[in-house]
C-alpha cells in the first residue's frame, strides 16, 4: 500500500488520520475549503438521521477530526461514543486519507474562482482572536486583483505554514477524487449541481449512502439543507459555534452565489488565469470543476 501523503495547514494535520478506528459504513465527508464541506455534512445529517432536528451543534455530531483548534482525544471520544452512522468532516485530500472499502469518501467540487472569493468573504467574518498560533501574519494586498493572483499564483501548500487555501491546493484535492470517481467508494459532487438541483443530489448522496427514502421526503429534507433554511439555523449549522469562532454565524451562509469573480476578471486576465489552472489539472478536470 503506498504511503499517504501528509497535508498540513495552520488549522489541520492530516496525521491525525493515523490509526483512526474505523467503522464499516463511517462516512468521511473531504471537500477542499470553501467548496460545500458544511452543505455535505448537512445533507448526510438529513439523510442518516430522517429528520432536521438535531439535538446539538452540527459540528459536534460530525466533527472536524484532523483540525489541530481541537482536542484531538475529545473528537476521537466523541467519535467513539456515536452509535448512528457516523459522518466525519476533513478537508484532507484523499491520497493523505487511510482508504478502506466498507468506508465512503464524498468530496465537492466548485468553480475555484468562487471558492476563492467565498475565502475572503469567510475571513472578512472570522473573529481575530479565532486565527491560531502560527497564522499567516503578513496582511494581504488591499487590492482584490493581487489577491487573487497571489492564491492563483501560489504553489502547492502543504507544510502547516498557511490555510492551504490556494488554486494549486484546490485542484490537487479535487483531482485526487477526480482519479478515483469510479470507485464506488469514492462520490465526487459538484457545488453547481447542489445549487441547481438539491433534492436530485440529495437522492443521489442517498443512494451512494445505500439510504433508503422516499421521493416526497427527499423534497422535504432538501428544504432544510436550503441556504435559507441554514442561515435561519447559524447557530446551530455553521462550523465552530462552539469556538465562537464567527462574528456572525449567519453571514457563515452569506449566499452561495456563483459567478461573482466575473467582475473582478477582465478578459486578459481570464486569459492568464486559464493558462495557469492548465498547468495543474487534465482539460477534462479543468472543464468539469468550471461548470455550471
């Protein structure tokens, strides 16, 4: 078995995975940052669960296990106590993941240009307080067109020296579910599809999950798993309540919008974003993660 690969981040250690005591049927839910990790966890929670009442914070019933901001025996505790199927947040690549065949992998995918401006928009929330030790301490350009290019630009991160939040980052991750789509461990979602059609990837994520529901419940679940329906629910959906970590949890889900780098991005500078994320993925990958 090939060595995994190991993916640090001021906020992650993928070695936290070593020895994890796995279960047939755990779910291990790894879209890269920005990119639906929260929208997966709650389509999951619906699905497993039949319902949209929980009894405590989303990120308590499925927990961030390789976040180094937590107690890495509290999670794996935590984990040892559920008796549901369990559900297991990571925004760790697959080839730095233990990969079992009685485990699902599910990873979405999403316009890398939104998820980077949907970044921004997450940092702009974040409490100061809430950055960890050893976070990035230069502040950023004030113009949004150098910022851009400094995350388009950027090589690959994986050293624990920042958020990991860069194109190189995304379309590696990404790519890693890409190669092994076929599986039927593997499910690749697209954040697209989740905006155009949820109670049809709602019934998919379902029949991945071998879960089976009814086509009128489906309707019904998809309702909760709505940006609407999370915003009226931030404090009980968005991830790290219980660190504060937020100054508002509802700006957490702030739209969901897609396209919005459209007014950032002049046709030379598409131009030379397009040339660059072909230097880091196949053109079929390139076409898929633009989509929609």
């Amino acid at each position: 078995m090939d060595a995994l690969r190991r993916y640090r981040t001021v906020v992650s250690d993928s070695a936290l995975w070593a020895d994890f005591p796995f279960r047939a049927g755990d779910v291990v839910i790894s879209p890269p940052a920005k990119c639906g990790t929260t929208w997966m966890q709650m389509m999951c929670a619906l699905l497993i669960f039949d319902t949209a009442e929980f009894d405590r914070p989303l990120t308590e019933i499925s927990p961030w296990l390789d976040a180094v901001t937590y107690d890495t025996a509290e999670q794996l505790a935590v984990l040892e106590s559920q008796r549901h199927r369990r559900f297991i947040k990571t925004h760790t690549p697959l080839d730095g993941l233990p990969f079992r065949e009685d485990v699902t992998y599910l990873c979405v995918g999403r316009d890398p240009r939104d998820a980077m401006l949907s970044f921004e928009n997450a940092l702009s929330n974040l409490h100061p307080d809430a950055v960890p030790p050893g976070g990035p301490a230069a502040p950023p350009p004030p113009d949004p067109l150098d910022r851009f290019w400094l995350w388009a630009d950027a090589d690959l991160s994986t050293n624990g020296e920042s958020f990991g939040v860069t194109l190189a980052n995304l379309v590696n991750h990404v790519r890693t579910f890409w190669d092994r789509r076929d599986e039927p461990q593997v499910a690749l979602f697209h954040y697209a599809d989740l905006k155009a059609d949820l109670p049809g990837q709602l019934r998919r994520l379902a029949k991945v999950l071998s879960i089976e529901v009814s086509e009128q419940r489906v309707e019904e679940l998809a309702t909760a798993a709505t940006f609407e329906g999370m915003r009226g629910r931030a404090d009980l959906l968005a991830p790290g309540v219980d660190h504060e970590l937020w100054r508002s949890n509802a700006d957490f889900f702030r739209s969901g919008t897609s396209g919005q780098w459209r007014r950032l991005l002049d046709p030379a500078a598409l131009d030379r974003y397009d040339r660059r994320v072909a230097e880091l993925a196949p053109p079929d990958l390139v076409e898929w993660l633009h989509r929609g």
